[in-house]
C-alpha cells in the first residue's frame, strides 16, 4: 500500500536530514567535538523526530529499525532539555540508528511512494 503523500513529503525530509548527518559526521566520533558539527547534527535528530512524530501509524511501522517512540523521545530532549544532551548518545545515535534509519526510509520510498 503506497505511503500517503504527507507521509512521503516527511520520508524524503528524514531521509535529507540523515543524509547531512552522515555528511557532517563522516569523520568520525570526533566531529562532534566541534561545536557546529554538534549543533548541525542536533538540528537534524530533531528534524528527523518531529517528522517522525507526524507519520501515520501505518509508515511508522514500516520503519523496523526504529525503536517505539526513540526520535520523538530524543526531538524532545534536544529541544526541551538541551543541558542534558550527551554527546557520546549522540554519536551511538548518529553511528548505529541512523544508517539504519535511512535503509527504512529508502526503502519505504522505493517500494511505497
């Protein structure tokens, strides 16, 4: 069953903003010690949670990498609570879940939308 267009519209916006991460990260760990990089990254987990946040249930759980609610939960966290952002979460964010993240979202793309 295709993906409503909304739901594409935010797929192709998680899928921009997890790309710049890869980008803004590519030199590994370190690359969140500077204090652009980190804000640049930051920006895009919260872009990826609040689009997260709008999928309908239906995309949601197309996205199996996913853990229920963890890009809502860290949106809220840089946003809400930015003094207890850690960046070593960060960086086990940016190295594990979202290449993962990315799989799904192309995935969903190709096949669904």
């Amino acid at each position: 069953m295709a993906v409503p267009p909304r739901d594409a519209a935010r797929l192709r916006h998680i899928e921009a903003a997890s790309e710049r991460v890869a980008l803004y990260t590519a030199g590994g760990h370190e690359s969140l010690t500077d204090a652009r990089t980190l804000d640049a990254v930051l920006h895009c987990l919260a872009v990826i949670g609040e689009a997260v946040g709008t999928l309908s249930e239906g995309t949601y759980a197309k996205l199996t990498s996913l853990p229920p609610g963890a890009p809502i939960s860290m949106r809220n966290l840089i946003v809400h609570e930015y003094w207890r952002v850690d960046p070593v979460v960060v960086w086990t964010t940016v190295a594990r879940d979202i290449p993962s993240l990315l799989r799904d979202v192309r995935a969903v793309l190709e096949r669904d939308a």
